[in-house]
C-alpha cells in the first residue's frame, strides 16, 4: 500500500470539508432524525408513471413515501397492484414505503389480501384515514364510537398477529363532539394502545386539535404524523365556495401558523417514528425544501 504525500492528504481534506459543508442542510433535512416522507394520496395523478414518480420524489429530497392501498383506494392507484414490484421500484431510487392507507371496507371484507400486499411493499404500519364509515360518519353517537373503536380493537389484532401496526388517522368522525367529548378523545381511551398507534393530521388544528398538545398528552400513542401547514389568519371560505367548517387555506410547511420547532419536539419526545408531507406537487416541493433547513 503507498503512502499518500502531505500535499494530496491535505487535497483530500479539502475535498472532504467540502462534501461535509455541501451536504450539511442534507445532513439536518431530518427534524426527528428521520427521513423525510410523502403521502401520495394528494398527487396521485402523478402515480400513472410510478417510477418517474418516485425519481421526482427522490430528486427533492424524499426517501419515504406513504402510499394508498390498490385494494381499497381504487384505480387512481392501479400502478401500486403489484407489491413487490413497487417495492423493486421505490430500491431503484433508494425509497422505502413503511406506511400505507387502507380503507376500512378492504380491512372488513379482505383483510389479509391487504396484510399480504402490505408485506410484498414493504409496509408494517396499516392506517385507516377514518372509522366514521358505516359508524355515523362526522355525527357519531356515542355508542357508535364505542362499536367502532371494538371493530378496530378486532382488526388491529389480526394484523398484529402478521407482524403489522396498525394506525388511526384524525378526519372527520374523530373530529366530532359526543356528549361533550371529543371523539379522538374518546378513541384515545377505547383503542388498545399496544395495538392501535395514531397518525395526526398536523391541519386539524382549524378544527381546534392542536398536534404538540396531543403528542405531549399522550407520549407513546402517536407514531407519526402528516404535514400540512395552515394560514390561521386567513378566512374560511364559505360553504357555497366549498369551505367545510372553519377550515383554514393550506400553505408550504414554514409558510403558515403552525409552530414547526415545537411540534417537533413535542413528536420526538411522544415517540413519533415518521411524518409524510400531505399536499399537492408544489406544495410538496416547497415544503421538502422547509424541512431541509428546519433545526429542531
């Protein structure tokens, strides 16, 4: 082996500092020490050509993508059918998908077809967007929560027995008031907490839910979560414009009134293992951009 001269040692530490400094936002670009994911849900359009979709991905920055399942989300996701070969795509580009979305008419009717999609992808964390089907929808009784959150108790237990965790995300049936009570509150008591882990729509805070507070309330229950951010200062459209509710206009993640650095924090320190940007292409782009420089 031959020695190297002072001069080309010292090149090479040049060289060196200078990858260290260029990859240095790279090197922060993961606020929980984890890479940066996407749900595909909002541009699926794009999913029509999966792997130059999975290179757009890579290219800004994404490692992980959360997808929907073919099974339960319908043709839009036609190109995902094939388990291992979306797995195949996703390690051409160095991707991974852990997570994915289900639909609770696949989890009741066909669920193991859908645990062994979900284990030919790749995916241990099986999440239902909502339980308010077939459950009341967003004016549950209090009775339909509890029959909903035994059903889900039932379903995550199978899918504990194949290795999979299942997840809960916060639409509009959580979002409800029963009795007094708010239905995720409520579920946050009648779930199993070694079986169902919980999935936070960073967004609901229009709807009062406010992400560093669950997370701090409830450290262990939540395993991830999905970014969008909110201009609370905005009005909400009415309801001949489309607004639903006291919602707020969506902006880039850094954009809006959501404190990133606290939720952060508050997530890391509740055990959040991953968090997928959920927005449209531009969006996606400007937020991925955020979170390479976010410093928690």
């Amino acid at each position: 082996m031959t020695s190297l001269s002072r001069r080309e040692l010292m090149e090479r530490a040049v060289a060196a500092a200078g990858f260290l400094a260029s990859g240095a936002p790279l090197l922060r670009a993961n606020p929980l020490g984890l890479p940066i994911g996407s749900q595909v849900y909002p541009v699926r359009s794009m999913l029509r050509d999966f792997p130059a979709f999975v290179k757009m991905m890579a290219d800004i920055g994404v490692t992980r993508l959360e997808l929907c399942s073919p099974i339960g989300y319908g043709s839009d996701f036609a190109t995902l059918a094939n388990g291992k070969e979306v797995r195949t795509i996703l390690a051409d580009h160095g991707m991974k998908a852990e997570s994915s979305h289900f639909s609770m008419a696949e989890l009741r009717n066909s669920q193991q077809k859908s645990i062994q999609w979900a284990n030919d992808v790749g995916i241990r964390q099986m999440v239902s967007a909502t339980l308010g089907g077939g459950n009341g929808g967003s004016g549950p009784t209090l009775d339909q929560v509890k029959r909903a959150a035994d059903e889900y108790n039932m379903i995550a237990g199978e899918a504990a027995k194949a290795g999979m965790q299942q997840g809960l995300h916060n639409e509009g049936f959580e979002a409800s008031i029963v009795e007094g009570r708010r239905t995720y509150d409520l579920l946050l008591e009648l779930l199993d907490p070694k079986l169902v882990k919980f999935q936070f729509q960073v967004s609901a805070i229009t709807a009062g839910m406010v992400a560093a507070e669950y997370f701090l309330k409830h450290p262990g229950r939540f395993n991830s979560m999905h970014l969008q951010d909110v201009d609370m200062t905005a009005a909400a459209p009415p309801p001949e414009a489309g607004g639903r509710g006291g919602r707020r206009p969506q902006v880039a993640v850094g954009k809006g009134t959501i404190d990133w650095v606290k939720t952060f924090k508050a997530a890391k320190a509740a055990g959040v293992q991953s968090y997928f940007v959920e927005q449209n292409w531009e969006l996606t782009q400007q937020s991925v951009a955020y979170l390479k420089t976010l410093v928690v």
